[in-house]
C-alpha cells in the first residue's frame, strides 16, 4: 500500500484531481474514514477533476447521486445502510459506464466487487493521511502512476 498526508485542502485538491486524471470507466474507489476525515472533500476534487461542473454534496440522505462530466461520477454515502443488507441496484452502477466513489463501503461489503482502489482517510488536525490500497491489477497499475 501507498501512503499519502495532505496538510492542506489544497494538497487533497490537486491529489483529487490528479487521480481523476488516472480514472477510467467501471472504476470503482472506495473510502473508509470517520466523519470529518475528509472522504466527501477528496470526492469534490475527484469530480472536479472528472469535469464535474454541478456542485457536489454529500450524498448522505439520497445515499447515491449522479454527475455528469468528462466521465458519470456516481457517489455514494452507504453510512444509513450500516445495519441493512439493502441493494439498492449497485451491480447497476459498479458496471457502468461511469466512476463509482462510495463512502463508508465497510457497510455494504457483500455488494463490492473485489477489484477496487480502497481509500482509507484519517484526520489529524489539519492534516490529512490517506492510504491507498490497489486491489486487482488496473488499481495497481493506477497506484504506480499516482505516485510515480
Ligand atoms: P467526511 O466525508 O469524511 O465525513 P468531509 O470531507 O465532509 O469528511 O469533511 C472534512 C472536513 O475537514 C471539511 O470540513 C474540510 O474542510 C476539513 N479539512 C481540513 N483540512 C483538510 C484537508 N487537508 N483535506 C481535506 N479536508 C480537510
Ligand atoms: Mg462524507
């Protein structure tokens, strides 16, 4: 795995935006972090970086929304489904053509596919530590020019 501190918004803005530029259709991200840890910051990055012009919220009430952009972001906030076994259509949009960020993925482990680039975030003051964890080959490769 791959570690990464951000000490600024900034610094997860242009990684954000840098990893989008990495991303292709079908791919999946996931993020695991307490609240607070920055996962839906970096997702706003990513879209920006994705060409998403539509301002990006916190999916945590719809659970998932959609954006346009150089490529459909699908983003996804599964915290409410913590004590549920709910699909709600998720093979739907894992084999889309769009890329799927979903935020709290521990609780809907059953439905994710196994090859995902798994985000783990951690506050600490300002700071921000992410570890990046490929799973499968693509997110591998993904991973060594993300920190070449
Ligand atoms: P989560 O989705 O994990 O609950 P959010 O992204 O909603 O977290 O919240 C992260 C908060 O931390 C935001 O208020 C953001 O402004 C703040 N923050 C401070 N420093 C950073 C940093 N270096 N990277 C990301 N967010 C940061
Ligand atoms: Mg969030």
């Amino acid at each position: 795995h791959f570690k990464k501190t951000m000490h600024t918004i900034e610094e997860t803005n242009m990684f954000g935006q840098r990893l989008a530029g990495l991303l292709q259709p079908g791919d999946l991200i996931t993020m695991e972090g307490d609240l607070g840890a920055g996962k839906t910051t970096l997702t706003k990055a990513i879209g920006a970086g994705l060409g998403v012009t539509r301002t990006i919220n916190s999916p945590t009430f719809t659970i998932i929304k959609e954006y346009e952009g150089r490529l459909p972001l699908y983003h996804m906030d599964v915290y409410r489904l913590e004590n549920s076994d709910e699909d709600i259509g998720f093979e739907e949009y894992f084999s889309g053509e769009g890329v799927t960020i979903v935020e709290w993925a521990q609780f809907i482990d059953d439905y994710l596919p196994k090859d995902r680039l798994e985000l783990t975030l951690k506050h600490d003051g300002e700071a921000r530590t992410i570890t990046l964890q490929p799973v499968g080959e693509r997110y591998e490769k993904l991973c060594k020019e993300l920190t070449k």
